[in-house]
C-alpha cells in the first residue's frame, strides 16, 4: 500500500489538521488547547459528536473530580456516564437535563461567576467561549453520549466516493482525497524522481540513495519502476533496522541497567530477533505472541524464547540500600505500563494508585494485568554483573553448527576411549599391580624439584623435609585425605624446620599446595611465609568466601600480585579440595595459575604491581599467615616445588594422590567411582594408545567449553512452576497489600475466550484477536507516524479520552481492518 502513498501525498494528511486550525481562528488565542483547535470544524455542523466534540472538553477538566475515580469524586457528581449525569443530584437539580440547556446545572455552572463557576479557581483551567457553546449546543440536541471511538472494534467502512476518481489509484487514495475535496482543497503535484527516491529510501531503510542509485531510477521509465524501487528496498538488510529503531525505543532497548552504576547488559540478540522479524516480514500477530510470551508457546524455539526479552528491557537495579521487594514490583509494573501502551495505546500507570481518573480502568483491573507478570523467577536486586536472571544462553547460528560439530567428534572419542577401557580390562590383580607400579612411576616423575611433602603420617610428615614443628592445640587423625591429616583448630598452626625450602624470590619459578577440607567459608589461609604485621610482605594461598586467593607481595598494596578463582567455587565447607599454585618467576599476575581439583582455575587479577622482594625473614607456616587468617578443618598432603610444574604435571599430581587411598582400601570395600578412577589412571600411566586418546578427547572438551564460554547470553521471560500470588497495593505501594487478584483484563475491553490459559500467552492472543478495538488500530497508527511523521492520532501512546482524535476516522479503521484482513502483513 505505502508504494503508492509515498508517491504523491507524502504530506497531504496534515492538511486536514491545517484546515480545521484555519476555521478556529475567532477563537481566542492562548485559550484553547491544540487538541480541541483541531475538532473545532467538526462543530460548525448541525451535530455535536459527543465523542469527537464534548468528551475532550470533559476529559480536559471535569473528570478529575467528576469521573471515574470514585475515591476523588466530588459532590457526588458523575458525568463520564450518561446514568450519572441525567440523574438527580441530592440538590435536586440535574447536571444535565436533554435538550435544556439552560436547566442543565453543568451549563450554568461553566459560565457562572465567583465560587459557584466550575472548574473552580483552584483548578487553574477555565472553559474557553468555544468550549461553553459546544457543551451548550450539545445539551440542546439531546446530551446523547456514545463509547468512546477507541473502545469500539473497528468496522470496515466503504471508500468514499470522490469527484476526481481518476486521481485515485488505491483505497487510501480515497480518504485522502475525499477529505481534501471535503475542504476546498486539491492533492499537491507528484514529486519529482530525485524527490521521490530520496524520500523512499530513507523511509524504508534510514538511509539515502547513493548517486548511481538515484541516476538509475531517474533512467528507469518502464511503468512499474517505483514499485521495483521499492520492492528492492524492501530487501535490503537495512528495512530491517529502520523499522526497529522505533520498535527498540517503545521496548526501552539498552545496554545498560540504567540506575546508578549502570552496568552493562547484553541484550542485543532480542535487538537482532526485532530486525530479523521485520526483514522476513513476520506477521504482527506473530511479532506480539513471541515478544510477550514466546517463551510459553509449546515446543518454544531458542527465537521465540529471545523474543520473549521484549519485556526484560527495563532499567534493573543494584544499589546500596534499595529494597528488593520494592524493586521486584517496580519491574512488574513496568511490564503493565510497557505492554499497554505499545500494543494498546493506554495509560494504566495511572490505575497503579487508585483508579484512573479518565479512562475506564479500575485499580483492581491494573492488579489483573500485573498478575500477568508476576511469575518471573528474578531478583528485585541483580545486575550487577551482566544479565539478570533469568537469562539463557543465545548462540548465533554459526555457533550452533559449531557446537553440533564439537558434540559429533567429543562423542566419537568417547567412544573410542571406552573402547579402549573395555580392550585393555584385565583382572583385578593384574590391574591394581599396574596401578601401584603407575603411582610410583608418577610419584617418581613427580619427584623432580620437590623441597617438602608433609603427609602427617608416622611422626608428622613423609618423604621430603620431614621437619615439621606443629604449635597450639593441633592433633593427627588418622582420617585425613590420605592416611592421617593436619588438625587445626584456629589457635594452632605447623612450621617446617627448614625454612631454606621455602625461600622464594619475585625471579623463581616454585609451585605449592594441599588438600583441604576447611570447616567453613570465612578467610583463613593454608600456606603462607608472610610478614602481614606491618608493612605485608610475602606469599601465600588463602581461602575466602568459596574463592582461593594467591597473594605475592612486596607492599600491600601497592606493589603487589593478587589473584583470586572465579565462577564456580574453589571449595566447599567440609569438604576435601585439591588446591594448587604454580608461578613462573616473571614478575606478572599473567605467570600465576591456579588449579582446582588438579584443573586450572579462571582467575580474577586485582593487583599486578609487583616490582620488588617478596622474601621475608617471617617463618612458612603451615594453617597461619603470621599472624593472622588461621586455618580451621584439615589439610594433607603439603608439597612445595622448587620449580613451574605443568598443567599435566599438576593433574597427575592430584590423580596420583587420589588413587593412593584407593588403594589402600580392599578391593571388595571399593565404591564404584574409585574403581572407576582405578582403572583411569592405570590406563592414562601404562596404555599410550589411551593417553595419546584421552589428550585428543580433552583437547576437544577445551574447545567446546571455550566456545560455549563465547556464547553470548540474553534476558528472557520464564514461568515460576507454582505461580506468585498477587495482591492489589494500596497506593501502589509495595508493603501495603490489599486484596488477592487473580489474572484478568479491563472489563470495558472484551473478555479473554472461556478456554483461554490464565498466563502471559493467553494475554498475548487475546490482544491479536481480530475483536479486539485496539490493537491493530494502535499497530497501523504507529506505522502512519513512521512513514509521515505524526500518526492518524496523534498521539500514538494514548488512545484513551486524553488522547487526540484520529484526523482521518475513517482511514484509520480502514487500516486497521484492512491489516488484519491481510494476515496483519506488514
């Protein structure tokens, strides 16, 4: 349709607007808002409409206290309603007596004087002449009132008949002119070429022709030039992202939070599912399900999931001393406000209080909607890092293909691998000898640059640098990782009695760890030769809070490496834990690494200033800085390495220390995962074929976690399994709960079908029902503004009694029946 539109009356429907300001000009100027200037034509004829003429006058400044807000009526006096302005006031008059206006008590008290004039002083509104000869002329005729024009569905009306029918090439054409004519006034010429493709160009893609584009056009003379012009720009990539900027600024579209800190989001998968759904044309219909509920269809698709962040667009907060709870409502409301004035052009934000003082609509019935959008499983505060849940992972579609290959190859390696376990097999006997000579074999390779084990058994430590003086209350058991464990109570610590083992510079290269089980998640360290008494010299691992920290400093905290894990937690409280530090000597945060389970760690660096001496003449210890962060649980099997140990090298490490348990135990008490983790390290220390597989396989996991690493997230909408009740708040406040609302619509709209499901997908298709006043309406109106401008009405986000009226009624409900008609085809 907009191929011809375009073409020749690019600006006509502002016209209209013009004319009926021309025959408002005896009005006196200042006094009359634009609003009523522009129906003033419409009351030079013998009707008054009552929706068109007098409904604005009474929106504008009667029904703040003579509407439909009960709470703030005044004097008992209603006149949103015929019934409560006919009927008698208990002064015995009428508001409005039909067909007498000087009976009429509305029409004397608009022009009388002094405190009986209405609206009274303190409203700081006063009728114009104008206005007072519409209400006077209305009341004469019959004070008739009608449903405002917005709440009534759309009829399709007939194209008006026109004088000059050889102008008309389409239906819209008709309106158009058929107003105009109306006026006295005739179209204005066809634009020029150069003119024409300019205008269509940035109408359809934001964009202006190029010179070889605009010399093409010029030099096409074949008949249907313009529409191949169109056609072509129609698919453009481009079409797609100028019609969904406007789309991204209805659904507040950022990339940050927007309170405070305002942290950054990533939201721009649901941004690309908007311009890739006006690129394949997606119908409306379709575009408003998905957006408010795709991810409630059956069998939902990761697009229409990504739809559904339509409604998570909202600003999230995280400050200091907000309320969650409080939080948590403002983003429900949000939702309401959002959804009603982009799919329906109404203002319910007023109804959140109290009920809205000049549309239908209840405060029980915003509480409806909000029910709606009460059942996200989020946090009133969160963002702080990224997305705020619930968010999923979005691939793109090329990292699908890629993860779909990682997933084939991994699987058929998995399959080789078990191949091999199952070849290789072997009797028990047979296996626990290969086992036990693959412990010493790794124990011996592990052995090269080892300065201390303590493995507190048979007299406190085992192997090298068995010196060990424990101090405090600490005690052996005999139930530690493997054999007996350290002890500690939080006044008790162990020190080497050789402290040349653990003298370490800046420029070495050394590697240290244990296993621990600590007894809780507060900050207490496991190894350290640190001064932290004045001036914070040293190094250490240290535990917090889930996280293992590394600290390698000079001056605290100016000259200084700290790292910490991140992610998932580097340990659990009362459970045991393999925690390894390697560093290379260089000097950087970069040659720290530290491994969790005898797997690297990703680490968060805070500090990397070290330029100086990380020696100090403090002793190591063992559960204790010196002298603060004592250990409190268990730590076993201590070593310290006067060299980098590899990643490899680290994983055997851990491997080898948990098998040696294993096979301390009978083989017949074995659980089935330790004889599993058996038969895996025996294979990976005596079969080549299965290392060299197992390399291959990890290898290829690595690529797989980087990849989905690098798959970006996005906000959407979910359904908690038991929904969240939802009360009405008292002056929208969300501490001040009132009654218990069940999920419903305004009751001046038309109900949702009986079989329709109580949730945000039968809210979706109820307001793409082919019944519904305004949802198309609302639709075509906003496309009207895209192409020319201003829409039909002008306001396009209130439809409602404070919103204009349509300049052209007639077109717009043409439009609207017309989109539905045609399978709402954009």
């Amino acid at each position: 349709m907009h191929r011809t539109v375009d073409r020749r009356y690019a600006a006509l429907y502002l016209l209209g607007p013009i004319v009926l300001l021309v025959s408002c000009l005896a009005v006196r100027a200042g006094t009359v808002s634009p609003a009523v200037k522009a129906r003033a034509g419409a009351t030079t004829a013998a009707e008054v409409d009552f929706d068109r003429d007098v409904r604005p006058i009474l929106s504008e400044n009667c029904f703040t206290c003579h509407g439909f807000d009960a709470s703030k009526r005044q004097a008992g006096l209603r006149l949103d309603t015929a019934e409560d302005a006919y009927r008698k006031l208990p002064s015995g008059k009428r508001a409005i007596v039909p067909g007498k206006p000087e009976a009429s008590e509305l029409v004397k008290r608009v022009v009388a004087h002094g405190v009986l004039r209405m609206p009274p002083a303190s409203a700081n509104k006063t009728l114009s002449a104008f206005q007072v000869a519409v209400l006077r002329r209305w009341v004469r005729q019959g004070g008739q009132y009608t449903q405002h024009w917005a709440l009534m569905a759309p009829k399709r009306p007939a194209a008006p008949t026109v004088k000059d029918a050889a102008w008309v090439r389409n239906p819209v054409d008709r309106f158009i002119l058929a107003r105009l004519e109306k006026e006295g006034l005739r179209p204005s010429p066809e634009a020029d070429r150069r003119t024409l493709i300019r205008r269509v160009s940035l109408d359809l893609t934001g964009l202006p022709p190029t010179v070889a584009e605009l010399d093409a056009f010029v030099a096409d003379r074949r008949p249907d030039a313009y529409e191949r012009l169109v056609d072509r720009l129609l698919a453009s990539p481009h079409y797609g992202e100028r019609m969904a900027l406007p789309w991204l600024d209805l659904a507040r579209y950022a990339d940050t939070h927007g309170y405070h800190i305002d942290s950054h989001r990533d939201m721009w998968r649901w941004r690309d599912w908007v311009i890739d759904a006006f690129n394949r044309n997606l119908p409306y219909d379709r575009f408003t399900v998905e957006q408010l509920a795709g991810d409630l269809l059956p069998d939902a698709t990761l697009d229409q999931k990504i739809a559904s962040g339509f409604n998570r667009n909202h600003p999230i907060n995280f400050e200091g001393g907000a309320i969650p709870e409080e939080y948590a409502a403002e983003y429900v409301m949000d939702r309401v406000d959002t959804t009603s004035t982009v799919f329906m052009g109404q203002t319910v934000a007023c109804a959140r209080c109290h009920d809205h003082k000049y549309d239908p609509v209840t405060q029980k019935e915003y509480y409806q909607l909000y029910a709606f959008f009460n059942n996200v499983p989020e946090q009133g505060l969160d963002g702080q890092k990224g997305n705020a849940a619930p968010f999923i992972k979005a691939p793109l579609p090329r990292q699908e293909r890629q993860l779909a290959n990682y997933d084939r190859t991994i699987a058929n390696l998995e399959r080789q691998v078990q191949a091999r376990v199952e070849a290789v097999g072997g009797a028990q006997a047979e296996g626990e000898a290969k086992a036990a000579a693959a412990l010493g074999g790794a124990s011996s390779a592990l052995g090269a640059g080892l300065r201390a084990h303590y493995g507190f058994d048979e007299g406190g430590a085992a192997g090298v640098s068995k010196s060990l003086s424990l101090v405090g209350k600490a005690a052996r058991v005999d139930s530690g990782k493997s054999g007996a464990a350290l002890q500690l109570d939080g006044d008790s610590h162990a020190e080497p009695g050789d402290q040349g083992v653990t003298d370490f510079d800046r420029g070495d290269a050394f590697s240290y760890g244990a296993w621990v089980k600590p007894a809780g998640r507060e900050g207490m360290t496991v190894l350290s030769r640190m001064d932290d008494a004045a001036g914070i010299r040293g190094w250490d691992l240290y535990l917090s809070d889930g996280k293992a920290f590394v600290h390698l400093i000079h001056d605290w905290d100016k000259n200084a490496i700290r790292v910490n894990t991140k992610g998932p937690a580097a340990y659990e409280p009362n459970q045991w834990a393999h925690l390894f530090v390697t560093y290379d000597g260089g000097g950087k945060a970069a040659g720290l690494k530290v491994y969790v389970n005898g797997k690297p760690a990703e680490v968060e660096i805070t500090h990397d200033t070290l330029s100086g001496t990380i020696r100090t003449a403090r002793p190591a210890r063992i559960g204790r800085r010196t002298p603060s962060a004592p250990f409190k649980g268990m730590i076993d099997e201590v070593r310290v390495y006067g060299r980098l140990l590899s990643g490899p090298d680290v994983e055997r490490l851990w491997r080898a220390e948990t098998i040696r348990p294993i096979l301390a135990t009978a083989a017949d008490k074995r659980t089935e995962e330790q004889k599993a983790a058996l038969r895996t390290f025996t294979l990976e220390n005596t079969d080549p074929a299965y290392r060299t597989l197992s390399a291959v396989l990890a290898d290829w996991r690595k690529k797989r976690t980087e990849l989905d690493n690098a798959i970006p997230t996005t906000m959407v909408m979910q359904e908690m399994d038991k929904p969240r009740e939802t009360r009405l708040l008292l002056r929208g406040q969300y501490d001040q709960k009132g009654e218990k609302v069940a999920p419903g619509v305004p009751a001046v709209l038309p109900p949702m079908p009986k079989n329709a499901p109580a949730n945000r997908l039968g809210l979706a298709r109820w307001l793409v029902s082919p019944s519904h006043p305004l949802t198309a309406r609302v639709a075509v109106n906003r496309y009207w503004q895209n192409y020319f401008g201003q829409g039909i009405v002008r306001t396009s986000e209130n439809f409602g009694t404070q919103g204009e009226w349509p300049t052209h009624p007639e077109l717009l409900d043409w439009l609207a029946t017309e989109f539905v008609r045609t399978g709402w085809d954009i």
